[in-house]
C-alpha cells in the first residue's frame, strides 16, 4: 500500500468538528426536551440520548462498512469491508485528505447518531422506548447507512455516480442524507404510530421555552462542525461553509419571524428559534455551493416557507409532534432544491441551466421515496413484533412517572402523587391531565383556526402540569415540602 502524508491541521479540524458535531444530539435533547410538557422531558430527551448510544456502536460495527465500503448495485456498501472499524485498510491515511481512517469513521459516526435521533419529535410523547431502540438500530443499518453510501459513498447519486453525466448532484453536509431522510422518515412513523390522545382539541404547549432556546444556541454552535467540518481540512472551503451557516442561519430567524408577524401579529421565542433550526437544515446541503449573498436569500426563503409548513399537519390530519416534517423535511427539500438555482457554478442564475436544477429535484425525491419506503417495512415490522403505543393511561398520567419512574422536575422532594401515598403514581391512582393536542412550537394557530392571532406559548414552572386538574383546597399543598434538591 502506498504511504501517505498524514495531515496533522486537517486530522485536527475533523477531530473538533466531530466533536461538535457529537454535541448536537445532547442539543437536540435540550431543544425537543423543551417543547413537549413537562411530564414527558425525560423521556422525550433519553430518546436522543439512547440514539447516541446504540447510534455510536451499529455504526462501528456495520454502519460505516454498509455506508463507505465498495459498492454493492449503488445502494449499499460491502457490510464486512470495515467490520467493527477495522481491516486490512482500517489504519490507513485517506489519500486524498492525509486523515487517519478512524478519524473519518469517527466524523461520520456523529452524522448517524444525529440523524436518527431527530426522528424521534415526530412521535413524542406515546411510544414505547425500547421499540424506538429497536427502530434506531434497523433504521441507521438500513436506510441511513445505503442513503450515506448512495450520496457520499460512490453509489447512484454521488459525484461519481449515473447522474454525474447531466450534473454532479450537490448535497454538502447532508440535505438528503440528513434531513430529508429523518423528516420522510418522520412522517411515515407519525402516520403508522397515530395520533396522541387529545391531538387537535386541546392545547400542548411547551413546558420550558428556556430549554428550547438553549438547545437551538447549541444545536447552531455544534453545527459548525456538521457543515464546515465537511469540508475535510481548514480551507477557503471550510470558511465559505462557516460563513454560509452563520448568514443562512440569520436570515431563516428572520424570515420566521417577519412572517409570524404578519400571519399571527406577534414574534415568538420559539418562532425564532425554530427558524434557526430551519436556516440550519437548509443550508446544509448547499453551504460550499453557493455564495454569502445566496446563502442570505435560501435563509430567508426557508425561514418563511418552514413557518409556513408547520401548520400542513393539521390540514393534513398528521400528529407531527416537533415539526420534523415542517422543519427537516421541507427545510431540506428548500436547500437541496434551491441549489440549482443559487449554485455559484452550475446553478440556474449563474448562467448553468437547468440540468443541476433537475438533477437536484431528482435526488430529492429520491431520498424521499427510499427513505419512505424503508421506514414503513421497519415500522410496520416493529409494529407487529412489538407494538409501538404506550396504553392510554400511561399516555395521560406521563410517561416519564409510567416507564421511566422519574421525573423531570421534581422540587417537592419526590413524585409522589398527592392522591396517593405510592411513590410511583399508577394508572388509577395518578391525577389525570387533560389530552391536549399540537405539541410545541407549532400548533394549529389561532389565524388559522379563528382568524384571531395565535397567543405565544409560555413556559410553564418547574415541577408543573399545565393540564394538572385543580386540588382542592385542603389538599392543594403537600403535607411536607421536602428537600427541593
């Protein structure tokens, strides 16, 4: 094997984005943590978490030789090249980069960690965890993994692929490998899991606005190794990317917000953290592909039609719970498209035609149609084999007290339920909250239901239930306080 010079500024870069990158997952957490109610953040967060655990080991063991091992038919790569990371090429510098093999593997890992893990606000709420751990492990061997090796690993829609003879297709960072495949993924288990008790009908706001704009600050600084670290080394490349994801990232904040002032006469905390994520999403497949000023207008264009989308699920009937459909699939449908338009060298305003358009629009849908596809066999499996829904109980008492046996805010010195002297309150004997529909950020709005402007989600204190019937006033207060650690 020829030696190659390893190259210690690009080792180190890729070493720090991954490292970024990985903090992404525990952002999420925070973000999505944020927007169910309070009695289901433990859960709601663990879901990231458990992604990053099981995320971390498939991929070492398979997923890396599935998505970058030598090609099998353009769809997957060889499952036993890489086995566990290792094999006679597993210690090698990349030839072109002069970055150690594990490194690479190390940097890629983080993207399938977070991919999965962002499916999981499509179905808050009412699954059970250890389905959703079983679908975590067949979703990054069978769909993430084929889509990393369709776009990045030399099957048919890489750079080198069947439609390079039209136009190269442009994906960065991840527009299809990423969100495009979580947020199809997520609409096919929002339709196949069903809707929440009470979606539609009653309020679901968020329990903690804080936590929302926490985990979207780290969510955007982590996301700097998503997309610059792309890049592969700390070049010109890497700069155009950094700069793209900061002045995208701007606009689509904006873009959110000037049009929830005119649709709802009012701006929100979540409104613009939510089009953070949405300029996120959307320049990632774009952000060495197109110029600052491009990156300004494919921002603001995603800010808007993402503030837009998020309300298709009531029209649509579908209990999207977190916007994973309004935000990564739409968002990552705007960025991937637009790129055919916006592309600084083969882009429709530049003078390049319409072929990057069509090739753009092509591997859009097809990440669409595979990741559809193959989401539904896992779901649908699992459903049969383990069954997906909590029972109605544990969905109105709170999952976190029901599977979990904890929970997240708990000042008063315990859970214990003050209808009951057991630690742990049971389907009967727990106070039943009210079912309450559209999570979060972006419920059914007031102008679209009434025509009177929507009332912004506030947080509710720690420790609460913003559905929690009212005690009676002998037994509002608990008989001690206990220590409120």
């Amino acid at each position: 094997m020829e030696p190659f010079t390893l190259d210690t500024g690009a080792t180190a870069w890729l070493l720090v984005s991954a490292s970024l990158v990985l903090l992404m997952t525990p952002a999420l957490a925070f973000f999505y943590g944020g927007m169910v109610r309070a009695r289901t953040v433990l859960n709601m967060m663990l879901m990231s978490f458990a992604a990053l655990g099981v995320g971390a080991i498939v991929w070492t063991l398979v997923g890396y030789s599935i998505a970058f091992g030598n090609d099998i038919g353009g769809v997957f790569g060889n499952p036993l090249q890489f086995f566990g990371l290792h094999g006679e090429d597993s210690q090698s510098l990349l030839a072109e980069s002069g970055v150690p093999f594990l490194v690479a593997a190390g940097f890629q890992m983080t993207f399938a960690i977070i991919t999965v893990a962002l499916i999981s606000g499509a179905i808050a709420d009412r699954v059970r965890f250890g389905t959703w751990i079983a679908f975590s492990v067949a979703w990054i061997i069978l769909c993430y993994a084929p889509m990393a090796h369709m776009v990045w690993g030399g099957g048919l829609f890489s750079a080198d692929g069947p439609f390079a003879a039209i136009a190269e297709p442009i994906d960065f960072a991840g527009g299809t490998v990423v969100h495009i495949n979580a947020g199809t993924a997520g609409l096919v288990l929002a339709l196949i899991v069903g809707r929440r008790l009470g979606w539609g009908k009653d309020p679901m706001k968020p329990h903690s606005l804080p936590l929302v704009m926490l985990g979207a600050a780290l969510l955007w600084f982590g996301w700097f190794g998503f997309n610059a670290g792309s890049a592969g080394t700390a070049d010109g490349t890497a700069g155009l990317a950094w700069v793209n994801t900061t002045v995208a990232t701007a606009a689509a904040m904006v873009g959110w917000m000037i049009t929830e002032k005119i649709r709802d006469r009012r701006v929100t905390s979540l409104g613009a953290a939510s089009g953070v994520v949405a300029g996120l999403v959307a320049i990632t497949p774009a952000a060495a592909a197109v110029s600052p000023v491009g990156a300004i207008v494919l921002g603001a264009v995603s800010g808007a039609v993402c503030a837009l989308a998020v309300g298709l699920k009531y029209r649509l009937g579908f209990d999207d719970s977190l916007d994973v459909v309004g935000v990564h699939l739409v968002g990552g449908l705007v960025g991937t498209v637009l790129i055919g338009f916006l592309g600084t060298e083969t882009g429709l305003f530049y003078g390049g035609g319409v072929r990057q358009l069509l090739v753009q629009i092509v591997i859009a849908i097809g990440a669409m149609v595979f990741s559809a596809a193959v989401t539904a066999i896992i779901a649908l499996a699992l459903k049969g084999i383990m069954g997906w829904r909590i029972t109605e109980e544990e969905e109105l008492t709170g999952i976190d007290v029901t599977r979990h046996a904890e929970t997240g805010w708990d000042l008063m010195g315990g859970f214990t339920s003050r209808r009951s002297a057991s630690p742990v309150p049971t389907a009967t004997s727990a106070p039943t909250p009210t079912p309450s529909r559209g999570e979060g950020a972006h419920e059914a709005t007031d102008a679209e239901r009434t025509g009177e402007p929507a009332v912004a989600s506030s947080s509710v204190p720690a420790g609460t239930e913003e559905s929690r019937p009212a005690e009676p006033a002998e037994r509002a207060a608990p008989a001690t306080t206990g220590d409120p650690r």
